[in-house]
C-alpha cells in the first residue's frame, strides 16, 4: 500500500517560511472547496525547517487537493526545478500539523 505522506524537499535557495506560507494559500483555497472545519479536520502537515522539507498528508480528499494545488503554487512561485516531491515509503513517527493549528 502507497503511503499517504508526500514529501516536498526544496532547494536550498527556497526559504521554507516562504514555503510553508503557499502551502497555507493552498490550504485557505481547500477551504473553498471542502469548508474551513473539514479542512482543519482532514489536512495534516509537518515543516522540518533544517532540512528544507515538507511533509502533507494526503490520506483525505481535502489533503489530496492541498498536494496538487500546493504542488502548483510551489512550481509557479519558485520554479519546476526548485523542489522535488515523491511519497514517504515508510512510517513516519513525525507529528504532523494540523491545517487549523497553523492559522
């Protein structure tokens, strides 16, 4: 079984507040689609700032729509070549954040 968990690694010249903060655009335009509370219930996401990378749960419908609008926006902003994303092939002990807890 494919992991949920989607792993977005950035380039070292990609700040990764810069980042997460279109990940949060992505997120606010799920909420458009799915509702605010669904949202908040549904979408997970961990930031490891040293490493340059973020963690989203897609396990939901609402977490599948932020990975592809967030995927979007990311290569718009910052360009095609600036980050690679590909699934996390094991369990991870990461916490996750939930979407409403980073508002």
């Amino acid at each position: 079984m494919q992991s949920p968990v989607l792993r977005f690694v950035f380039a070292d010249r990609v700040c990764i507040s810069d980042a997460e903060a279109t990940l949060h655009l992505a997120i606010l335009a799920a909420e458009g689609l799915f509702g605010a509370s669904r949202v908040r219930m549904d979408v997970a996401y961990f930031v490891d700032r040293t490493r340059g990378v973020i963690h989203l749960d897609t396990g939901s419908i609402p977490g599948d729509a932020v990975s592809r609008i967030f995927t979007v926006f990311a290569a718009r902003e910052f360009g095609d070549a600036s980050f690679t994303v590909g699934r996390v092939r094991a369990a991870s002990s990461t916490p996750c954040t939930h979407a409403g807890a980073a508002a």
